[in-house]
C-alpha cells in the first residue's frame, strides 16, 4: 500500500491541489482526506472555521484550505518526504479512529 500511494502522491499535480481548494461544497470524501492530512500534520482547525463548508463540520477542510493547500508545491513536497518511521502516538490514534469509523 505504501508503494501505491507513493505513485500516486507522484503523479499529483499542485494545479490538482488548487482544484480541491477552490472547491465550495466538499464531499464528504474530500473533507475525509482533508482531515486525515491535517492529523498527519498536526494542524487543528480554529473554532470560526466549525461548519464553514457543507460536510465540514469539524472545520478541516478550512483547515487544511489555509494551512495545506495554500501552498500545493510545498505539501506535494512534505507528503512525499513524510517520516513515515515515526508518526506520534497520538496522530496514530486519531487517524485509526477514523479509519476504524463506519
């Protein structure tokens, strides 16, 4: 699977990046893979970004809009060289919870 995603992440291009920021109402889908990078990152969303976009309650899509995908070249960069060796229990944590979620 790390190989696999590590193909994919290489054949994004940062305009796809700015696709998905630009978007207005995110899918669940998107706001799903906005939220598990923003754990990956160890970025919060703020409290006035709660309920900003439709299916984004929790406010990281915003999150990630301002934090990540504002600067597409930069987390193409920080996706590919992550230390995948030593994720922090607690990023573990939050992301089995939500791979483990219905």
């Amino acid at each position: 699977m790390l190989a696999e995603a590590t193909r994919v992440l290489n054949e994004l291009k940062k305009d796809d990046l700015y696709s998905v920021a630009a978007v207005k109402a995110p899918t669940p889908n998107v706001v799903l893979c906005m939220e598990l990078s923003c754990h990956m990152f160890s970025l919060k969303p703020e409290k006035k970004h709660l309920n900003k976009y439709p299916n984004d309650v929790s406010g990281f899509f915003e999150c990630a809009r301002l934090n990540l995908l504002s600067n597409p070249t930069q987390f193409l960069k920080n996706m590919i060289s992550f230390d995948k060796e030593n994720i922090g229990d607690k990023v573990v944590k939050n992301v089995n919870a939500i791979f483990n979620s219905p």
